[in-house]
C-alpha cells in the first residue's frame, strides 16, 4: 500500500530566527537546514525534516534508522520512503516498495525547455493543447519523470530524456523500447502537479498533517 503525506510550511516559523522549532532533529540536519541563505529554503527544508521525522514515527521508526544507498538515496530497512517540495508544500511517498515521487508548482516555462529535456512524442504530445492547458501538461509529464528517476534512485544520472512517459486511458513509462513495471497516481493540490510512481497498485489517498 502506498501512502502520501503532505504538508504546508506557509505557517511554520523560520528556523533562523526561532532555533526551538529545530529541537528534536539531529545536529547534522540542523546545520544542513541552517546554510540555506534565504527564509523559504529554510522553511523548506524544516517542512522536509518534521514531515519525515512524522511518518517515521507512524510506522514505529525514527530518524536515526536511516542510512544511504546507491546514489546517496535515503533509506530504512523494511520502508521505502521518498520527499519532494516545491512552494509551500512538502511530500513524502511511503511503501512497502520502492517508490518515488514529485511536486511542482505551476509556474510559467520558459520557451524551448520541453524541446531540450522531453522526448519528440512528448514534445509532440505538449504541442497538441493549448497554451494555457499546454503548461499544465508539461508540468504533469514532469512530475511523471522525475517520480519515476527518484524511484529508480538514479536521479539526475538518468536524462529526462532517457525514456518515454505515454499518456492516454492510463499513465505508461517505456525504457529502451521497454514498458516499465511500475504504476503513476496523480493527485490533485491545486496550483500544483503531483505525480506518485511505485511498483504496487493500491494507494491509499494523501494525507495531510
């Protein structure tokens, strides 16, 4: 069962200014919270921390089991876990599997970056609407993308454009020619995109804290 829980971290104070709101963290992600030059990074990072530090806790686990795989992804024995943010809002995709996610706010793009990172079927695709329904849809296919390179744990080491996301009746991610098993769940949060990849069917629907 994949679980996603969110947060929003307009109200939360900034931890530069109010260091108690660190207190239960480890030095290490404190410090790490702290080196951000601007508020909203701060806040950011602070949502990151206390939404994690709470799932966590959900399933009987803290902080301190967490070690490092292959490409510096976050792990625990047992949990597959993943985090993401954008704006005011902050992620964590849970499983019993691997799992990635992604959160983008919709913002304006800048001409020519679909035709640099998406495929020609994508770019074809993004062609196909209108502009204002065109944004939309290049920040749904990139959601997509980046939830399935973050379940991969190869992150930015795989290209955008290093395979192909199709959508049509449902959401499918092909690889060399390959169809990838795995499933997309899109979730709506409005002045956002969100898209959730993992290897298991059932997901339960977001949660918010």
């Amino acid at each position: 069962m994949v679980q996603l829980y969110t947060l929003n971290i307009e109200n939360l104070k900034d931890p530069l200014g109010h260091l108690e709101v660190l207190e239960g963290l480890s030095k290490e992600r404190q410090e790490k919270i702290l080196r951000y030059k601007q508020e909203h990074s701060r806040k950011q990072g602070l949502g990151a921390a206390l939404l994690l530090k709470h799932v966590l806790n959900a399933h009987g686990l803290s902080m301190d089991n967490i070690t490092y795989g292959k490409n510096g992804k976050p792990q625990i024995e047992g949990l597959h876990f993943n985090l993401s943010h954008s704006g005011d809002v902050v992620i964590c995709a849970v499983s019993d599997k691997e799992v990635g996610c992604d959160i983008e706010k919709i913002s304006d793009v800048k001409e020519g970056i679909a035709d640099r990172f998406f495929t020609e079927k994508e770019v074809g695709y993004l062609n196909s609407f209108s502009t204002i329904e065109k944004q939309q849809e290049f920040f749904r296919l990139w959601t997509i993308k980046e939830s399935y390179m973050k379940l991969t744990g190869e992150g930015m080491s795989l290209p955008l454009s290093g395979f192909e996301v199709i959508i049509g009746e449902g959401i499918q991610i092909y690889r060399e020619g390959q169809l990838c098993p795995c499933v997309i769940k899109e979730y709506e949060i409005e002045g956002y995109k969100l898209a959730v990849c993992a290897l298991e069917e059932e997901f339960e629907e977001v949660i918010f804290i």
